[in-house]
C-alpha cells in the first residue's frame, strides 16, 4: 500500500468515527504506517487534528448524502443571481426555501449521526455552517471533502464579481505592392552569386582535405614507434585508474555505511519527537474535552442555580401569605 492509500484510509477513517475514538485510533494509523515503512504517511497522519462534534455532524452528513451539500450551491447560486437582478419576488422565494433547506438538512445531519438530542448551541453551529456553504462556494467545497474541523460562518450570498475584460486584437498589417518585381530580381541575382562563391569554396575545401589526408599518413608512418609507447602507457593507466576505482568504491561504502549509521539515528529522533508531539496534541486534545465538558457542567450548574433562586422566591411569597394569613385569624 502506498503512502497516500494510507493516508486516504486514515482520513476516511478518522473524520467518520465518532470524535471520542479520534486521538486513540489516530494513535493506532501512526503505528500501522510506520510499521509498513511509511514514515511520511506516519507524519501526515499525526498531523491530522480532530474535529468538533458540529462539525463532526456536518461531515457524517456529506458522506451520508453527497447532493446536499450541491443543493446548498446550486441554492445559493440562484439566490446570487437574483439579488444581481434585483428581483424582490424571487428572492422572497428563495429566502423562504434557503430556510426550509437548511432546516431540512438540520435534521437530517442530526438524524444521520445520531444526535437528535442536541443542545441549542451545536444546532447553531450546524446551521450557520449550512448557511455559509450556501453563501459561499469555496466553504461548500470544504465540507463536500467531508474533513471539516470547525463550524464556518459567513453572512450574505456572495455576489461580488470581478470585472470582466475584453482584450481587443490589433489590426492587421499590410505590405506594401510598390516595388516588389525589383526587390524579386535584385534577390535572385543575388542567390546565383552566392552560389558561385559556394562552389567555390567547396573546391578549395575538398583541396584542403586531400593536402590533410596525406599529411596524416606520413606523420602516422613516422609516429608508430611513439604510438607503442603510448598504447604502454595507456595500459599502465588503465591499471592506476582500476587501482582508483577500487580505493573509490570501498570509501564509497565506507561513507554510505556511515550515512545509514547517522540516518537512523537521526530517523529514531525523528520518531521520538513525532511521538513526543503526538503526546502533547494527545494531553491538548483531552484537556480541551475536559474543559469543554466542564463548561457545561457549569452551564447546568447555573441554570440549577437559577432554578433554585426562582423556587426560594417562590416559597419566601408562599410564607409571606401564611403569615399574612396567621395574622387575620382570630387567635
């Protein structure tokens, strides 16, 4: 399996498990990539980072129902198209749809993910991420990759364009008819002249080469004594030169035995702060779960707070009566 398949198994994986299970099976990608040889894999994987429950929700609903998130963009293009046109009718249309779309696709991301019980705020976050997608194509985009990490927010329909240009072509150019008989002849004569010197010069050329040609052979006649002593020294050279090679290629390994030494070490570094900083995320990650379900702890605590404050009023009005009562009766 290459690099990529694991990284695509991981991501399709992770971001469609339930984000409680993230960090741990994250954990489990990492091992199984290093284990394979896939160090970059292993890298990429690690720095995957783990999505909200909202968006979470989002995600489960692009993976469950791939069109809705083209329905979004092909509302939100409409919607574009006639604030451009200023049609007020259309538009009232549309809004009323844009509402009824979002919250349909509301309850189906809740339903697809399980949480028909969720609270007010995840519900905000859902639907203002719809409301983004609709609004903005480049955030539909994101969420139709199903990888969502944070609920997106932006406000309007987007319908700002650029300006269109036209490039114009330049106008044509003429040539001119006045005389071309002249240039035509002047030309010709000249291409004959030049032909001459041609030939010309070839003859001498091939002189040149007869002159060389003999030239090379009583010289190779009164060099064959150098050249056996040449043909000795070329031997002798060849043999250096293989001494060379050989010295070359055993520093060669010695050198390449070196750098493995030094590349895996440096590798289990590398490992080892990978695994340090996977540790970090890991304590970020479960610390910020914890501080998030300790805010809503809160949240209930002061909604009971308020609750109890509400029925101590209550009973302080209730033993007000009683005492008003008491104190009309006859004793």
């Amino acid at each position: 399996m290459t690099s990529g398949d694991l990284l695509a198994d991981a991501v399709e994986e992770l971001y469609s498990a339930d984000p409680e299970e993230f960090t741990e099976r994250r954990t489990e990608l990492i091992a199984r990539a290093r284990a394979a040889g896939q160090a970059a894999a292993a890298r990429r994987i690690a720095a995957l980072r783990k999505p909200t429950r909202s968006a979470w929700v989002i995600n489960r609903l692009a993976r469950a129902d791939p069109g809705a998130v083209s329905r979004l963009a092909a509302l939100g293009q409409e919607l574009r198209d006639a604030e451009l046109s200023r049609d007020g009718s259309r538009l009232r249309e549309l809004s009323q749809a844009r509402r009824q779309l979002i919250a349909a696709l509301l309850r189906q991301a809740l339903t697809a993910s399980g949480q028909q019980s969720a609270p007010a705020a995840m519900r905000e976050d859902i639907t203002t991420t719809l409301a983004a997608a609709l609004a903005d194509p480049e955030v539909a985009e994101q969420i139709q990759q199903a990888t969502l990490l944070r609920p997106a927010q932006r406000a309007g329909f987007g319908t700002a364009q650029a300006p269109t240009l036209a490039l114009v072509p330049p106008p044509g150019t003429r040539q001119p008819a006045d005389g071309r008989g002249a240039r035509a002849a002047g030309a010709k004569a000249g291409r004959a002249e030049a032909e001459r010197a041609q030939a010309e010069a070839e003859r001498a050329r091939a002189e040149a080469e007869r002159a060389r040609a003999e030239a090379e052979r009583t010289q190779a006649a009164a060099e064959q004594p150098r050249d056996e002593a040449e043909r000795a020294q070329a031997a002798a050279e060849r043999a250096r030169a293989e001494a060379e090679r050989a010295r070359a290629e055993a520093e060669a390994w010695a050198e390449r035995d070196r750098r493995a030494r030094a590349r895996a070490g440096a590798e289990q570094a590398l490992a080892e702060a990978e695994e340090a900083v996977l540790a970090t995320r890991t304590a970020e990650e479960e610390l910020t779960d914890t501080v998030r379900r300790l805010e809503h702890q809160l949240n209930e605590l002061r909604q009971q707070l308020q609750d109890a404050r509400a029925e101590a009023r209550q009973a302080v009005i209730a033993q007000r009566k009683a005492r008003q009562v008491l104190a009309r009766l006859p004793e």
